[in-house]
C-alpha cells in the first residue's frame, strides 16, 4: 500500500469511534510534517487485505492506494473496471488481450482505440514514400539489397 501526503491533512477527516481514527490520531501526534509513516501502518494493515485497508484510509481523507502491478491492474482492479478502462483489443501478433483504454471519457468527443499497434516494420513502406520520397523502385532495391525486411 501506498500513502502520499502529510499526517497534518488528515486530522480534517477523522471518523469517531474506529480503530483506523485512533490509529491516524497517534500517528498526526507523533510524526512531523513529511515523515514518512510506512512503519506504524505496517501492522495495522497487515491484518487485512490492502483494497480494505486502503478504502478504510481513503474513507478517512488518506491518499491511500494498493500498490500493484500490470497484471493485478487488469484482472483485479474494481475501480478501473468499474470505468471500463480496460478494452479487449486483437493484435496480429499478439492476439486478444485486455489494453489500456482513453483515460478521458469526454461527452461531445468521447474517443476510442481504433486498431492495435503496429507490428514492426508496418509502416516502413509508407514512411520512406510519403516522408523520405522514396520511389517503390528505391525501396524494393533496398529491400533486396538487405537493407530493409
């Protein structure tokens, strides 16, 4: 789990009567402004999955968050599928997979992922004609010559 911020902010959201509150009080009294607090939530967020400790924290004015991996993101992030952040894109080499999705959903242009990324060397051809000015002779004699795949 991670926390960002300092022990000062988080006096303003104190919830009465719960372990977490108490928990929170003693570490605003005894931690200056910066102090890194990793130590004395260490076991208290021990005894329970990270989301719970991280949402009971958040619930309580905390930046907190589970620190996780692109896999957990994908397969067990609620927030994230909840939003649909994540769409199911087929890449020619690569198959289906679940792909990052717009992290922006605007209501007049809302956006979308129209084809997957391009396999190496797919635009190749393109690029030294439409850029470079190559003609499609020059570009099948640097072909043929090894230079290009």
């Amino acid at each position: 789990m991670s926390i960002t911020g300092p022990p000062p902010s988080w006096n303003r959201k104190r919830g009465s009567g719960c372990h977490v509150s108490a928990l929170l009080c003693r570490m605003n009294a005894e931690a200056p402004t910066g102090v890194p607090v990793d130590g004395a939530l260490a076991g208290w967020a021990r005894a329970m999955p990270a989301d719970a400790a991280a949402e009971l924290l958040q619930e309580r004015g905390v930046p907190a968050g589970v620190v996780q991996d692109g896999r957990e993101l994908v397969e067990h992030d609620p927030k994230l599928r909840a939003r649909g952040f994540y769409v199911r894109a087929e890449h020619p080499v690569a198959g289906a997979f679940l792909h990052e999705g717009l992290p922006i959903h605007l209501t007049r242009t809302p956006g979308s992922l129209r084809r997957p990324a391009p396999v190496l060397g797919a635009d190749t051809d393109t690029v030294l004609r439409e850029v470079a000015g190559l003609t499609p002779e020059r570009i099948e004699r640097l072909r043929d010559a090894g230079v290009l795949r």
